[in-house]
C-alpha cells in the first residue's frame, strides 16, 4: 500500500474529538467512497489513499466539526451525567449560584476528559493514527472511530430504553449488539444517563432535607416561624459537606458509576 502521502502536521486534539463525534453522523450513512455537499466534492482514490484536500475545505471542516462539538459532546460522552448531579448537588446544599456555573461546567467538562480518555485512546489508535499513515480510507476510519463510543454508550444504556427506541424505530430485536443502529442507541443513552443522574441527585438531596427538616421543627418549636429555615440550615449543611469530604465522594461516585 503506497504510504508516501502523508499529512504535514498532526491534528490538534480538537480534531481528534472532532473524528470520533464526526462518525457519529456518519454512522447512520452507508459507507461510500464519495461524498458530495454544495460546491464541495471528497474523494478516495480507489486505492484507499486518502486525497489531500485544500486549505479552505480543511477549514470548513474544522468549523462544522466546532459547531457541532457542543451538542455531540453533551450526547455521547459523560458530560450530561456529571453536570446534572453537580447541579443537584448546589441545590440540595441550598446555594443556587455558589459554586458559579462557569465553575461546574468546568469541572463536569474536566471529568469527562477523564472519563472518555481511554475511549479517546481507542479512537486515535484505530482510527486517526492509521487514517493520518494513509493506512484506512475515510469510511474505514469513520467506521473505526465509532466503535469505542458504541461499546462506551451500550455499557450505560438500560436494555428497556433501547427496546423502547427500537420499537418506535419500527426495527424488530436485533441478534447482536452490532445490529443495533446508532440512531437508537444515542437516544436511549440519553435517556438512561437522565435516569441515573436523577438516581444520584436523590440520594444526595436526602442527608440535606434531613437538616432541612430538623431545622425547621426546632424553629417552629421555638415559636420563631418568621426565621427562614434555610437561613439557619445553610451552615449546617455547609459543615456536614466539608467533614465528609462531600467533594470527594461526589467525584469519586460520579467516576466510578461509568468504570463499573
């Protein structure tokens, strides 16, 4: 196989992102040696050499990839998970806009790198670093590039939330997982990270609504009904989350629950 084409740089990480979120869109598409847009035409060579495209192209690329990331990236990853929980968390605790949300998504967006890591690797290794080698065509990479995230999604997806999406697909059980196509597993992803995410921010409500309670029943005993609760409660709960090192099991239980 002629490997003399190679590109002149590596891509970013964003592009590596980009690939496997990218593949998602395709997954759905049968693999074609030809892709046509408006004005705009890719081809692979009948050799399975991928053709060096212009410039301008690699940019318009790149921007559509860009525009699309955030909402791929929210679907097919940890993110949804995460950024729920830690939005229930400040509200159990009492604090709306402490921490900031700036602070959370953050955060949520740091553990997922974390968490999608290995499937990154898989990506790069099966899909990008031979694409790049000029080893894979397009469709081959693609094809490459959406397998890990498939095996990440169906590790978190109920067997009742596909079946869901497969009968309203119209499709009847599949043998194996591979025949399920992506366009129902990303649904039903979706719908069994709100389903956890809701299980989680639960039990964390549940020490916090203690306090509330105790609180409230103090006061009211006291005969101080015009005292808000919160007010009184808001340390409380402050001090129990700092002496169990709420920040720890918080992340260390939102980390776990997808290694499991």
């Amino acid at each position: 196989m002629n490997t003399t084409a190679r590109p002149k740089s590596k891509l970013p990480l964003i592009l590596l992102i980009g690939l496997a979120l990218a593949s998602i869109l395709l997954a759905g598409c049968s693999a074609e040696s030809q892709w046509s847009a408006p004005g705009l035409t890719l081809t692979v060579e009948p050799a399975g050499q991928p053709k060096q495209v212009s410039s301008g192209v690699q940019l318009l690329i790149l921007i559509t990839i860009l525009s699309l990331a955030p909402s791929l990236l929210v679907m097919t990853t940890s993110f949804a998970r995460i950024i729920i929980v830690l939005s229930l968390l400040r509200n159990a605790i009492g604090t709306p806009q402490i921490p900031p949300n700036q602070v959370l998504v953050g955060l949520a967006l740091i553990l997922t790198f974390f968490i999608m890591s290995p499937v990154y690797g898989q990506i790069d290794q099966q899909a990008l670093k031979p694409y790049m080698a000029g080893q894979i065509d397009q469709s081959t990479a693609f094809k490459n590039a959406i397998q890990p995230l498939r095996e990440f999604m169906f590790k978190q997806t109920r067997q009742k939330d596909l079946e869901l999406f497969l009968e309203m697909n119209h499709q009847e059980r599949p043998n194996t997982l591979d025949d399920i196509p992506t366009v129902v597993l990303l649904p039903a992803f979706v719908l069994s990270e709100l389903r956890t995410a809701f299980i989680m921010g639960f039990a964390i409500y549940i020490p916090f609504l203690i306090i509330d309670m105790v609180i409230s029943s103090i006061l009211l005993s006291m005969g101080m009904m015009m005292l808000p609760p919160s007010l009184i409660s808001l340390p409380f709960k402050i001090l129990l989350f700092v002496m169990v090192d709420g920040w720890y099991l918080i992340i260390r239980s939102l980390s776990m629950s997808f290694f499991q």
